[in-house]
C-alpha cells in the first residue's frame, strides 16, 4: 500500500508530487533543495548554506515518513557543478553514521530554483 508523506517542516511539493511515498517498509523521498520550507526561497547562493538546509529539509521528510536519517539506505546527490563535491561531502558527513548508505552523485545542467545541490533519498521505515 502507497502512503504520501507530507510535512511543512519541510518546502511543499512545487508540482504534481508528493514529499515522499511510503510503500511497504520503505520510505522514498522526493528531491530536496536548499530551500527555506517558510518563505519558499532559497536559504543562500552558498553550496554549504544550501546542503545543509537540503539535508535539513530532507531528514524532515524522512522523519515525517516515521524513519530516521540512520535508516537511509541510498542517498542520490544532484550538483550542478561537480566543484562543489567537497564541501557538499563535508556537510553530508554530519547528517549521516557509519554505515553511511550507498550513494550516487551526479552533475546536472540546472536545478529547481537555480538550486545547486539537491538530494533524494530511500530509508527503511
């Protein structure tokens, strides 16, 4: 059975999604941005100012969901400019304990709101 997970901890869904999808035991997010989840910009043209706020966003989705960041099993990375990985790495670090999931982390020409980095992920819930 589908569940859709919503919670204003977090920026609503500027589309025809849903923030996450539960199905059975897992929990799978839409992508998160740096946007603050109040005034519906972006907290800052920063990349650390925008991970953290993404992470931020996302692990309020995922609590939301009934998981909890130690319960992601794959995280998918979105940068517009593969530069960015390093600093982007450090913050992520924060938010994630060993075994830190799996992960992906692509380079895009652009992002929702001009957004530099984005994530998705999957949890068990």
């Amino acid at each position: 059975m589908r569940k859709a997970i919503q919670t204003d901890k977090a920026p609503a869904a500027i589309g025809p999604y849903s923030q996450a999808i539960k199905c059975g035991n897992f929990l799978f997010t839409a992508g998160q941005i740096g946007m603050d989840p109040e005034t519906k910009e972006l907290v800052s043209d920063n990349i650390g100012w925008q991970t953290t706020q993404a992470l931020e966003n996302l692990k309020a989705v995922i609590e939301a969901g009934g998981s909890t960041m130690d319960k992601v099993v794959k995280v998918t990375v979105f940068l517009t400019d593969l530069g960015d990985f390093l600093a982007v790495n450090k913050i992520y670090g924060e938010f994630f304990s060993e075994p830190c999931p799996a992960r992906s982390c692509i380079e895009v020409s652009a992002l929702p709101k001009h957004a530099r980095v984005e994530f998705e992920a999957i949890a068990e819930v």
